[in-house]
C-alpha cells in the first residue's frame, strides 16, 4: 500500500462518526485476527512437513547449543 493510499484511508477514518470508527476497528481487529490464525496455520504444516521429511533436528538444549556454536 502506498504512503498516499494510507493517508487517504487515516483521513477517511477520521471523517467518520465515532460509532462508525468503532465498527470499523472492530472489524480490522478481526482480520487481522484472522491474518496472524492463517500465518500461524501456514508456519505450522511447514513445520510438519519439515519433520516428515527429517530436516528438523532435536536434541537438549544444551546440545542443541553446542551444535550451532561448531557451526
């Protein structure tokens, strides 16, 4: 999005009636609920594959630690 594209969209904002504010905030909440639930979703079946495919390792933390320190 671009800077003039925001500003349009903070100044529209500011032009609405407070109930209106508050429903569209509502709803921005929502998506961006909504955006963080799909990334999450997305972060975790490419974990599972990962683990599918034995490109995770595990281990202690400890040892774990020491393996990147001897990278």
């Amino acid at each position: 999005m671009s800077i003039a594209t925001l500003d349009r969209l903070i100044d529209d904002f500011k032009a609405l009636p407070l109930d209106d504010k508050e429903y569209a905030l509502d709803v921005i909440k929502k998506q961006l609920t909504e955006a963080k639930r799909s990334a999450i979703a997305k972060r975790a079946k490419e974990a599972t594959s990962n683990l599918k495919k034995g490109a995770v390792k595990s281990g202690t933390v400890k040892e774990l630690y020491m393996e990147l320190e001897s990278d």
